[in-house]
C-alpha cells in the first residue's frame, strides 16, 4: 500500500471498475428476498448539492448493507425532467447564443433543441452521482420522459379522467406573470420584506354612516391595486361597531360601484380596521369567502400581470360562468399598465381624492416564483384538476394501520394534517417542455381524451371534417414523478420486475416534499397497483425523512446568501479564488458580491482542501440525527478525514507485519493470547451493535460505533497490544496475532463498506489474498454476522484485559503528573494485588513491560515498605512509582511552584470578579454558577499539585 493516504489515487477509477464489472445489478436470484429503493429523481438541469449527497449516502449505506446480505438488491436511478427548470435553461441558451425566443422557434423544434441540450449536458448530475459512490444499477436509468414513463403517465391520465377524478375548471392558482404559468406552492419562495400597509376610505352609499357617525369605514391593505376587482367589504358578525352595517353598501374608491358589506369571520375584529376587502379573483384566501357567499369574482390581470382594458368576470355555481361584464368597468386611465405601476398611480388618485387615511410600515411576506424570481399573482384560470378526496382516505388509512411507517413517527401528524384537509391537485403547466396533456377539443369546446387524435377520432366515430386541436398545456411535473416506483418497474404492463421489486422498501426524503411527492406517489400507487388479491398495494414500507443540511451557523444553504457548499469542491478540493468565482458568479447586485467575498475568505482563508468522497460521506452519515437539521461542520470533516486515515495507516501496520508471516491459514499450531480473544470479542459485541443502529436507520449511530471500534479498541489499543507479540513472541504466538490482525480487519473492512466503501474496498483487495478470498469486490462479500456462542475463556480474556488497560491508563496518568516522558524507562511496584489481579498481571506482564516502557515490574506484599513514590489505587490494588533517580528534585519544585502561582492568579481573578456586587447581581445566574465551578475546579488542581510538592520535598 501506499505511504499516505490519497484519495484522488483510486476513488474515481474504482468506481469506474465496479461500474465496469456489473457489481451494482441485483443478482436475480428470485430464492432470494428482494430490497428495492427508488431515488428521488433530481432535476436533469440540477448539479449535486449537500442535500443530494446527503440523502444519496443514506441510500447507498442501505444499498449496500442489504446487498451484502445477499438480497436481490435495486436502487433504480433516474432524472426528472424539471419542466420549468429546462425550459428556462434552454430558451435561455437559445436566446444568448442566436438571439432567438421559444416562440420564434415553434414548438416542435424548441422540444428538439431541449432533447438536444438533455444528450450534451443533461447527465452532469449523473457523473456526480457516480463520484459519491452510488452503487445504482445504471443499466435501468429512467428519465421521466422516456418512451415507457411516457405511456404510463397516458395510461394514468386517461384511466382518471374516465372515473371522473380529472376534470377541467376554473380556480385560482399560483400565477407566474413572467413565465406565464401556474406553478406549485412547492416553486412559491416566501420572501419577508419591509413594505408598506395603506389604510383607504371606502364611502358608505345611501348616506348611511357608522356608529361613530362617519361617512365611511376603513380598509386595511398591502395590495392597493387589487381594489379594482372587490366584489364585497367582510365585517366580523360579532363586531359591535359594524354590526348594523350588514347588508348595507359602500362605493368602490375610483370606480363608484356598489360592495355589499358581508358579515363574515374571516375578518378578525382585532387585527386592523376590522373591515376587510374581499377580492375573490386575486386572494386565496378572499375566494373561500367569495365562494361561501356566491361573490362575482372579477379578475383585472392579463396573464402577464398587467391592468386588463376588460374585467373577466365570473360567477360561483355548479360551474363557474361569465356574466355581464358591462357594469364591471376599468377605469381607463389604469388600462394596460403594468400591475405595480398601477398601484402607484392608483395610490396618487385616492390621495388626490383625500382616501388614503393613514399609511404605515409593515413587514409583509411576499411570494415569489423561485424559478420566475417575480412576484407571483393569485390567478383565475382554466386548469386540469385531479379530485383527491377518495384517493386521499385510502392513503391515510396505509400509514394509520402501519402498512407505511415514516421515520421519525413525528412526520406522519404532518402528512396526516396535510391529506385530512386535502384540495384538488392543479396538474396542469402553461408549458412546452414536458407530458402533453392527452385531450382535443372541436370547434364547440367539447374535450376528447385518448392517446392520440387518430385514437379520438376512431372512439368517437368523429367525421375527417371534425376540426381537433390538441391541449397546448403540459402536465404537473410531480404528476410523473408522482408514479415513479411503479413506472419505472414496467407498469402498465405486468412486467417480473415489478412483481419482484415492487413495494420498494425504503423510500428517503425531506420533509419538504411529503406533500407534493410522498403523499401524492401513495395515493397514486394504492389507485393502480393491487396485489393478487386485488388490494392496493403501497409503494414503499418505510419513509426516512431527512433534515436540512444547513451552514455552520444554521443558515439555510442557498445561492444569495452565497453560502453553498459545492459536495464535488469537498470531495476533490478547490483554490480560495476558485471558491469566491464561483459563489459571485451568479450574484447580480455589486455589494452582495463583495460581501459573500469576504465570508468566504473569513470562513476557507485557503481554500477547501481535498477530503475524498469516504471522508464526505463519513461525515454525512455520522450527522444523520434522525429528522434533525444538520449544521455542516468543516471540523468534523477534517476529523473524518484525519480517521480515514487512520484506518489506512492500521491497514498498513497490519499487511506490512503479515504479508510475509503464516496468518494461521496453514498452520496446525497457533495460539490466541487473551488480547486477541479480548478484539475479537469485542468486535463481535461492534458487529451486533452496528447493525442494530443500521437496522432501526440510526445511521449517525451506526457511525459512531464504527469510529469508537477502529480508532479506539483497534489501533489506539489492538495494534499496540500485538506489537511486543510480534517483536518477541513465539512463533505459535506470532501465528496466532497475525491470524486475529488479519481476521478482524477484514471483517472490519466489510462492516464499514456500506458507510466508507472506497478506501476498504482498497485495502481489502490487498488483504483479501491473506485471507485466500477469491471472490472480486468486497460489496458482495458476506456482511458480518453477529455470533451468539461466546466461550468461557473469552469472557475471561475480556474482564483481564479491561483490567490491564486500567492499569495502562492510570500509569500514564501518573507519568504526566510528574512530568516524566513516555519513553523513559521506570519501576513500577504493585501492592495489596489479589489473588486474581496476580493471575491477570502474569498472563500479560509482557504487555505491561512493552507498553509502559518498564524497567523493572515488582510485586510487593502488603506489609513491604516502598520508597518515596507517587501512588494510585485500581480496585484495591496500589500501583507505585519510586521517584529516585527518575525526577530532578530541584526542577520538578520549580515547574511545581510555577504550576501554582498561576493557579492561584487564575483563583483571585475569577474570586475578584464574583466579589463584584455589579457582577453577582447582574450576570445570568447560569454564567455566575459556571464561574463558581470554574473556582471549585481550579482548587481541586491547586491540592493535586500541592500533593506532588509534598511528595517531590521527601525525596533525598
């Protein structure tokens, strides 16, 4: 092996061999149980960020684990589409290099143009992936437009509409005015931001006036421009103040018509005025209110955000109608202008009219569209809807009867309050990049759903003079994403792998998506997935639901705080000036750019150094807490980076003193000494440990275990108990040290595979040829099992050796508190000792004499005097070391005196300040108790150090 642990060396073509080798294919054995998880499908234009290296490590420790045990094992992979994403990209590209737009395009050769820029650059995310070590069967890659996702998301669509559960209506939704689509709460930032609250005088008609006798009442608002489309004003039923005014009318500023004024509990008497505008065609919230109270709803927008020449208004019924727009006038001044502007000069005339009564900052939270980065618009448009209500009991009822059990069990109250108050799915996008919608109208409107125009017209008996133009809109993104674990499988034919693979077994994930992807992929998969006995079928058993990765200060990652950190710059490294690039590259305001420049100079002054992939997942996994955010910390991955290569370091010990040597292999002679009973007992007690922290996804856990056996109990302890056996053992005693050295860092490599699988894979070829394996990778390798039948003499081994490593410590111990170096031979006396601390002392004095760097070892009885000597007692049994002619008296009092001055200066200090009456009385009680601990502490070393000088005093 090499002397220094380097990553770069072999991660990458490893992989490229496994990859090479067909090792991440399930075996097929169909004898076998099967284990099946399906990866969330990232976005085709998207690069790795923590999030997905993060949950990918999570999958692939589950991936590998299972597949050691010899399951039939799939992590089926795929990218989805991303709808928006894409088409933005690419009319982005189109535009910058030919100066051309989609629409000067046309559609058929814009898709072309996408499809094009999915085979040149669509895979970067795939490659990365492959870079973190994901064993996912590539030879089964999805795309969630490919042909076969294609005919199963027809199927769905079309076998829905039949049952009545799509249908096509006019509701409000999300409006992105820039794109020109509806989008998901999913694509809706919320951003907080300081704005303004302007308060308006809407006049009471008829001369009626209010209790207080004023002509008017005042309404509250942060969207002045959407007056323009109030159907009424809402008072509280129980407002004494607005009572009376029920069922009376005010005059809409600008517009002079006439507002019912409904009495309604949505408008809360506490909160502003008390009287609230009710704008059902541009508030979610205002349309509930519309809708319980048959309002007009009257839409002033054009879908690209501006003031209409023309209301659209519509009236709730069983379907939403038009009416008479006539006496729904805009005035014209506000015609065609942009919405903002609008509200501006609209702001300027009820100023001028004396309407505006007061204006006030306040802090808002506006929605944006993520991918449009515009304010988004409430919208009245026409869309596709799927009705949820049925689907919605059959998927609850899987997770309150346990058929699907989410991890941690906190998360399913979330999913249960999200699906009990479940609305209609909008599944259709203003689009052209993705699943067309399968229907055709004629000329009258009337809708035919089929998979294509020849299908339509050959079931409806339509004549060739039948005019058809197929549905413009594209379906939901999630709408495919939503069928993933069964699409991917084959469905809608019955194909082996779906009968053998599906229910998957885990699905992992954020919580932020339980609604737009867990939920709906449930209700979907138990609608069309049954079993032999025809009942629904889930399409996983177990939900793991992740945390956020966030900064070290708990911030959320994201691109404007510039505070992202890139999983492939962790893996491989990159330059300070590479960081800064790339963290400003996309940053368009001068003072941010500057600003992220000198964060991330304060935060990598050098850069970030190369780690490799094991270290990063290491990392990961040990700060897996179950749901809990996760604070990214640089230290802790320095600290698994530095236990990488620590492993490797032992591993060379190991093959460096066994290449050569009989490991017991061919020996008929070989004896085990109590420290190696003692490792392997240990391990063994590791092996069940481990896996009952993978078992219950306690991988954090699962971690910690893995570093406190290898760091600890292997090298810090194992490797040094078998270095005087092999210096100056027999040869039955060396054969036996080199079998359990080889033996337990085998075993030990593939209980870590799963978690670090680049760098024991590495060692294990090397070590696999001690162990006379001819089998090629480790990954399909048997994973350790635990072993129930533990011998007499191991339990022995165990309790002598935890004993001889008490001593060890104490020894120590005692070497540093009179400063006598580790390498300088001493005696050491040992007094009071058992019959059984005899025994163990005995059977291992050759350890005692190597480790603790002993001239001499004596056993004195209890009734022998021993020289001057500074004393501990283990259970009972008094160890000594004789201070003659190993410490300097007249050094040793000096560094002793110096000890204690600056012991006491640290007393008095701390003492001064707690005399204080301003501090005792002012400071947190917390911060007053730890300065009192801080004293008692100083104290107890203060009388150690004065024990010492009493001891160092005696001698001659």
């Amino acid at each position: 092996m090499e002397k220094t642990y380097n990553p770069q060396d072999f991660e990458q073509l490893l992989y490229e061999h496994w990859e090479k080798k067909g090792y991440f294919r399930p075996n097929g054995d169909l004898n076998k149980e099967s284990f099946c998880i399906m990866i969330p499908p990232p976005n085709v234009t998207g690069n790795l960020h923590m999030g997905h290296a993060f949950q990918q490590t999570i999958m692939d420790i589950m991936i590998r684990y299972q597949r050691m045990q010899g399951k039939n094992t799939l992590w089926q992979t795929g990218t989805d589409h991303a709808g928006i994403a894409t088409q933005i990209l690419v009319e982005r590209k189109i535009y910058a290099e030919e100066a051309k737009t989609r629409k000067e395009y046309g559609r058929k050769k814009f898709i072309n143009k996408i499809w094009q820029w999915k085979e040149e650059s669509g895979n970067n995310i795939s490659q990365q992936m492959r870079r973190l070590g994901n064993s996912v069967d590539w030879k089964r890659e999805r795309f969630t437009l490919d042909e076969g996702i294609s005919n199963a998301v027809q199927e769905v669509f079309i076998r829905l509409y039949k049952e009545n559960l799509i249908y096509k209506g006019k509701r409000l939704v999300n409006w992105d005015p820039k794109l020109r689509t509806a989008i998901s709460d999913l694509e809706v930032e919320n951003r907080e931001v300081k704005g303004s609250i302007w308060y308006i005088r809407y006049l009471l008609a008829n001369g009626i006036k209010t209790n207080e006798g004023k002509n008017y009442i005042v309404i509250a608002t942060t969207r002045p421009e959407t007056l323009l489309g109030d159907s009424a004003v809402a008072v509280n039923p129980q407002d004494l103040r607005y009572k009376d005014l029920i069922g009376k009318n005010v005059i809409l500023p600008l517009v002079n018509r006439y507002l019912p004024i409904i009495g309604d509990e949505y408008s809360d008497m506490k909160k502003g005025t008390g009287c609230v505008k009710i704008t059902p065609a541009h508030d979610f919230n205002d349309y509930e209110v519309g809708r319980r109270h048959q309002l007009p709803m009257i839409n002033i927008f054009t879908f690209d955000g501006n003031i209409r020449e023309y209301a659209e208004v519509f009236y709730f019924e069983n379907t939403i109608n038009r009416i008479n727009t006539k006496k729904y006038f805009i005035p014209i001044q506000f015609q065609k202008m942009e919405r903002f502007a609008a509200r501006k000069a609209i702001l300027a005339e009820l100023d001028k009219l004396g309407l505006i009564d007061d204006i006030k900052d306040h802090n808002l939270t506006i929605p944006y569209s993520d991918r449009g980065e515009v304010i988004i618009e409430p919208m009245l448009t026409n869309q596709w809807y799927l009705r949820t209500i049925l689907m919605s009991k059959v998927a609850i009822e899987a997770v309150e009867k346990g058929d699907i059990k989410f991890v941690s069990k906190q998360y399913e109250n979330m999913y249960f309050a999200w699906m009990r108050n479940i609305q209609d799915w909008c599944i259709s996008r203003q689009l052209w990049w993705g699943h067309r919608i399968p229907a055709w109208y004629d000329l009258h409107g009337k809708i035919y759903v089929g998979r294509s125009e020849k299908e339509v017209r050959q079931q409806n008996k339509l004549k060739v003079d039948v005019i058809l133009n197929q549905d413009n809109d594209v379906l939901d993104t999630w709408f495919s994403s939503a069928l993933w674990t069964f699409s991917t499988l084959g469905w809608p034919e019955n194909t082996k792998d779906l009968r053998t693979y599906h229910p998957t077994n885990v699905l992992v994930s954020g919580f932020d998506i339980i609604f737009f992807w867990i939920a709906r992929m449930i209700m979907l998969t138990m609608h069309f997935i049954k079993d032999e006995n025809n009942k629904p079928q889930v399409p996983f058993k177990t939900v793991y639901i992740t945390g956020l990765i966030r900064d070290e200060k708990g911030q959320k990652m994201s691109k404007s705080k510039g505070n992202v950190i890139d999983p492939m710059d962790i893996v491989d490294g990159i330059s300070l000036e590479n960081l800064i690039n790339k963290r400003t590259s996309n940053m368009i305001k001068p003072h941010m750019m500057d600003k992220i420049s000198k964060r991330t100079q304060k935060q990598f002054p050098n850069g970030i150094p190369a780690s490799g992939t094991d270290a990063l997942r290491f990392t990961l996994t040990a700060l897996a807490s179950t749901g809990r955010d996760i604070n990214w910390d640089m230290k802790r991955l320095q600290g698994y980076r530095n236990f990488c290569n620590k492993l490797w370091n032992a591993s060379r010990f190991v093959l460096m003193n066994t290449e050569n040597q009989d490991c017991g292999q061919n020996s008929k002679e070989i004896k085990i000494l109590p420290v190696d009973r003692w490792i392997l007992l240990e391990f063994n007690s590791t092996i069940k440990i481990y896996r009952e922290a993978l078992d219950t996804y306690r991988f954090d856990i699962a971690a910690n275990i893995l570093y406190n056996f290898i760091w600890n109990q292997f090298c810090d302890w194992y490797l040094e108990f078998a270095k005087p056996t092999i210096n100056n053992g027999s040869k039955v005693e060396i054969c036996g040290t080199c079998n359990t050295l080889v033996t337990v860092l085998e075993a030990l490599l593939r209980l870590a595979h799963p978690i670090i699988p680049f760098i024991t894979e590495t060692i294990w070829q090397r070590l696999k040829l001690l162990k006379n394996i001819s089998h090629d990778t480790i990954m399909l390798e048997c994973f350790p099992t635990y072993n129930k039948l533990i011998k007499k003499e191991d339990f022995i081994a165990k309790d002598d050796i935890e004993w001889i490593k008490k001593i060890i410590i104490t020894v120590r111990s005692m070497r540093s508190e009179i400063n006598i170096t580790f390498n300088k031979p001493i005696n050491l006396l040992i007094r009071d000792c058992s019959l059984e601390s005899l025994r163990r002392i005995k059977e291992n004095q050759y350890l005692l004499y190597s480790i603790l760097c002993l001239e001499k070892l004596i056993i004195l009885t209890s009734r022998e005097k021993a020289p001057i000597s500074i004393i501990k007692i283990i259970e009972g049994t008094e160890l000594l070391i004789p201070l003659n002619n190993i410490v300097d008296k007249t050094v040793e009092l000096n560094r002793l005196k110096k000890e204690l001055i600056k012991l006491d200066m640290k007393i008095e200090k701390i003492q001064i300040k707690l005399n204080k009456t301003k501090f005792s009385s002012n400071a947190p009680k917390n911060l007053v108790i730890k300065e009192l601990e801080q004293v008692n502490k100083l104290k107890k070393s203060k009388e150690k150090l004065i024990k010492q000088l009493d001891i160092i005093l005696l001698l001659n």
